[in-house]
C-alpha cells in the first residue's frame, strides 16, 4: 500500500474519531505557504511555513506534498512543534533528492482560522535560478463527523536566487604612494582632474565586473595635495587631503552606480571635482519561465513563446532565442512567434542579456507533431539517360503543398520543385531536366498553408539508363554496349585467326617437309634408271637382251615420273588444305 493511500486512510481515522464535532456550514479551506523570504541569494537561509485557511470552517487533519526544484534548494530541516495538530498518522518524510516533503497530521480538536500552523520547512539557497515551490496531493477535513475534503485550493511560493557577490575587505587595499617633489608657484586654483580607470575604461557603461581596481591621473606641477572619496552621490565633494599621489587603488564595488571623486589642491587653494560614474551590475537578470502558445506538444510549426523578466540595475539590453543547434536570433521581447520548425522534438533556450553582459536563460523541450503525409502512387522506373521523363503522381490532404525531391542513391540532392494537391488530394507532376545515368529516387514532403511539414516519404530506386540502339533477342543493346561488343567480336576474330595461321603454317610445314623428301626419293629412282640405261649404252654393250633391259628401264622411269606426278599434284593439294 502507497504513502498516498496510508495518508488518506489516516485523515479518514482522524475524522471519525472526532465525529462528536460539527462545523456548521462547510465551505472550503486551502493551503497557504508564506516564506519568510521571496529574494535571496546562493547560500541563504529561508523558511516557509504551511498553513491552513480554514475559511470559516472547523478541520482536524490535513495532508499534502511539498514540492520543490531540488537543484535551487534543499531542505535543512523541518519543526512541527508549533503545530495545531497532535498526532501525525505520516511523519514528515523528506527527499532531497527528489525534492519533496510529504506528510498526514490531524487532531482530536477542531480549529478554524486564516493562519492555521501545520509545518515550518527550513531551507538553504544552493543554485541562482527560480524556484516554484508548490502543494500537491492535498486533503483538508472538516471536523463534521463525517471528515469531509474541504479543500479548494493549494498555494505556493515562488523563490529567486541570486549569485553572491562577496567584495574583497577593504584592508586589502594598499595605501596610495606618496610623491614627494618641488611644487611649482601657483597661479590660479588647480583644473579639474582628468581620471583613467581601466577596469572601468567607459564611464557611461555598465560592467559585470567587481575587483579591487585603481584609478590614475596627470598631476600639474602646481599641485601640491589631493583627495579622493568613492561613494553613490553624483555630486560630492572630498575635502580632506591625503598627500600627494598620481593613482590610487580602491576596493571592490557591490553592484549599483558609484562615483569616484578627485580633486586637486595647491597653494591657494581647492580645484573643481572630477566625478567619474562606476556602473557596477554582477547580477543577472530576473529569473523567469517561457511558456509556449500551445504547449509542449503540437502540430504548429511555429508556436509562440511569452516571457516576462527585467533587470533592476543595468536593464535589459537584448532577447534572444536558440533553437536547437542553431545560431542565436535576436528578437524584441515576449512573445515572440518561432520560425517554422521541422516535426520532431526541439530545444529552445530562450536568454535575456542586461546593460553589464550579464544572461539569464530559461529552456524549453517542445515536440512539432507532423501533418499527414503524402503518398506516392506512382513513379517512372526506367528512363533513359539525357531525356528526362519522370513522372511521377500521388495522393495527400487537399489543397496543400507537396515538397518534391529527386536524389541521388546517395541521398545527395539533384533537383527540387513543388507540386501543389487539387481539392480531392490528388498531386503529380513531370521532371524533365535530363538525369545522368544512375540509381535515384523521389522523395516527397506535404506542408500546410501554415508552414506545418510531413514526415518525408521515397519511392523505389529508379534506374536511368541509355537508350538501346537495339532489341537482340528480347534484349535492348545500347550503342555503348554495340561498341563493346563489336570490339569484343573483332579482338576474339584476331586472336581464333591468329591461333588457327600458325597451326596451318605449322601444319604446312611439315606437308612441305614430307613432300619435299618423297620427291626427292622418286628423282633419285628415276636418276638410277637413267643413269644404268645410259651407261649400257655409252659402252657400247648393247644387246638384244640389254634392249629389253633398256625398255624395261625406261618403261619404269615413265611409270615413276607417273606417279611423282601424282603424287606432286596430291602433295601441292595437301599442303594447300587446312
């Protein structure tokens, strides 16, 4: 069981057991939270004390929440002692961490008034900013006997932090250098003093700065004193001399407008006073909330922002807001309509810079809801390089603008246009700059008449291509893809050629070899048969029977030269075919 439903049933308890007490007429009772301190600074001390207005009615318990930003403050403890109820069914239960306090108390008795103690909570300043305290879970109980909620409201408080500045102690600072010199006759009174400060070069501006500084100025030779004061009166006069000096140091100055005061003194008497205006401002400027028109959540793309702060000292110089990661803007003041922003979550910060350079900035988490998105019903697939062609159509909310985009596989962007939708939501239009060959696609965004934007959507990859020079079985061929392949054909044709020359040419070779050998054997048969035949015969030896030798001889030389011849023409035929 909760602390809450604990809580509950104990103011239950409570008023049952006072069931003898009757409160007339209940009306209402709420929640108060006076603090004893509504401005501080980092490391003060505040209380705030709960308190019931019972507003003429008579209650016995009482139980709430005490919220507070546990980065601004933190509770050091807290008294119960002083208050108007006796028992608690829920001690104080504290979380500094969380930044909450909650408690259930009631009493036997009843009481009514418009200051009814509950708690007193004790807590220190850690953090400059503004703290919201405030009451939640709240239950007031009317002592009616039947412990009705009379609560009807629940107030809190509203706390500012400032830094703190801590001046150096005055001790700190040395004493002027005394110069000693012969001093010149005097003529008249001494001039006005002419002062340079360089921590405060500018005498008419503010500065966030507060150090120990010093002040210098030219000394005539007529001046035998002089005296200095620092101080808020524009116009005043020092008239004790401190010795003679070129410069002094002075101590650091709390934020406000100071005046430094010299003035020179010589043998007859005290020049005019130089006032030189010190504008000191350490402190930022007022911590503040920015609210958003339409809350943390909305489908404007550009909310307005409204804020309310100022500077007590160097007043506010400049408004400015950052979205996101974007450069500063600056702007006039509160309120303030964003630029249109894209869907999705954004941090603004939205800063206020006063007279001295000092900034307060409050942040903001907001979330642009998108408007509908469009559809891309249709789109070109296929097209041909340097024709252009893409048409493209879709469906989307009526009457609105459709943001189209033609990018690269890459995402990189290649070319932008709008298309605007009809009355029943239809949209299309028709890119024709030529496209380079590659893989895109279309991407589309629909944006309102306020500027509100869709998530983006893409459609599928689009291929552009070359144009076929022709169709070869089904498939297209480019003139590209023709070259190549001619010069495939022609590459393949030389190197088959090449390879098929030097097997005939090695092919032939060996026929001419073989023929060349064959032909000479027959010449050498016919030779032989030539050569006997003519040796018979020059010996002179020839007979009847070497007649027939002879024919024999001469008959087989004509047979062989028959058949070289034969064999010539089949070899030539040989050595001709692949």
């Amino acid at each position: 069981m909760t602390n809450k439903k604990l809580s509950a049933i104990a103011v239950g308890i409570i008023s049952a057991l006072c069931i003898f007490l009757t409160a007339g007429n209940v009306m209402a009772a709420s929640f108060n939270l006076p603090v004893t301190a509504n401005n501080v600074k980092i490391g003060d001390k505040l209380s705030a004390n709960i308190q019931i207005d019972s507003e003429g009615s008579t209650i016995n318990a009482g139980q709430a929440t005490l919220n507070f930003p546990a980065n601004i403050l933190q509770v050091d403890s807290f008294d119960k002692l002083n208050s108007v109820f006796s028992f608690w069914l829920q001690d104080p239960t504290l979380s500094n961490a969380d930044g909450t306090l909650s408690f259930a108390a009631g009493s036997t008795s009843g009481f009514a008034g418009p200051s009814l103690q509950v708690l007193t909570v004790n807590f220190s300043a850690i953090s400059n900013g503004t703290a919201n305290i405030v009451l939640t879970n709240g239950a007031i109980s009317a002592a009616d006997g039947s412990g009705t909620n009379v609560l009807s409201k629940l107030n809190g408080a509203v706390i500012t932090v400032s830094p703190k500045v801590t001046a150096p102690a005055i001790a700190a600072v040395p004493a002027p250098v005394q110069i000693t010199r012969p001093v010149a006759p005097a003529t008249g009174l001494p001039i006005k003093p002419v002062l340079t400060v360089p921590l405060y070069p500018d005498s008419t501006a503010w500065y966030n700065l507060s150090s120990v500084f010093f002040a210098s100025w030219a000394l005539p030779a007529d001046v035998s004193d002089v005296a200095t004061a620092i101080n808020k009166n524009p116009t005043y006069t020092p008239k004790t001399s401190e010795g003679l000096f070129n410069n002094k140091s002075f101590p650091a100055l709390d934020s406000g407008i100071w005046y430094l005061h010299v003035r020179f003194g010589n043998s007859i008497g005290w020049g005019p006073t130089a006032h030189y205006r010190l504008a000191v401002d350490t402190l930022p400027p007022t911590a503040f909330d920015a609210k958003l028109s339409q809350g943390a959540s909305s489908d404007n793309p550009a909310p307005s922002v409204s804020f309310s702060t100022g500077d007590p000292l160097s007043g506010v110089k400049s408004y400015y807001v950052k979205i996101d990661s974007a450069d500063k803007i600056i702007i006039q003041g509160s309120p303030y309509t964003l630029p249109p922003q894209k869907p999705g979550k954004h941090s603004l910060i939205v800063g206020v810079q006063d007279g001295a350079g000092n900034i307060t900035e409050d942040t903001i988490q907001f979330e642009i809801l998108p408007i509908q998105a469009p559809i891309i019903t249709s789109v070109s697939n296929n097209i041909y390089s340097g024709e252009g062609g893409l048409v493209i159509s879709g469906q989307s909310l009526p009457n609105i603008s459709i943001l189209v985009a033609v990018k690269g596989q890459a995402g990189n962007l290649v070319y932008s246009f709008t298309a605007v939708s009809t009355g029943d939501g239809k949209w299309g239009t028709k890119f024709d700059t030529p496209l380079k060959n590659g893989t895109y696609y279309v991407e589309a965004t629909a944006k309102d008449s306020r500027g509100a934007l869709s998530l983006p959507v893409k459609s599928g990859l689009i291929n552009v291509v070359d144009r076929p020079l022709m169709i070869i079985l089904g498939v297209p061929i480019t003139a590209t893809e023709m070259i190549v392949l001619l010069l495939l054909i022609l590459i393949g044709g030389y190197i088959i050629g090449w390879y098929t020359g030097n097997l005939i040419s090695n092919k032939m070779a060996r026929r001419i070899l073989i023929s060349q050998r064959d032909v000479s054997a027959s010449f050498n048969v016919i030779r032989n048969d030539v050569d006997s035949a003519l040796k018979a015969w020059d010996d002179k030896k020839v007979e009847s029977y070497e007649l027939t030798q002879i024919e024999f001889l001469l008959r087989r030389v004509k047979e062989n030269i028959e058949k070289l011849q034969k064999y010539i023409i089949t070899g030539i035929k040989d050595i001709g075919r692949k």
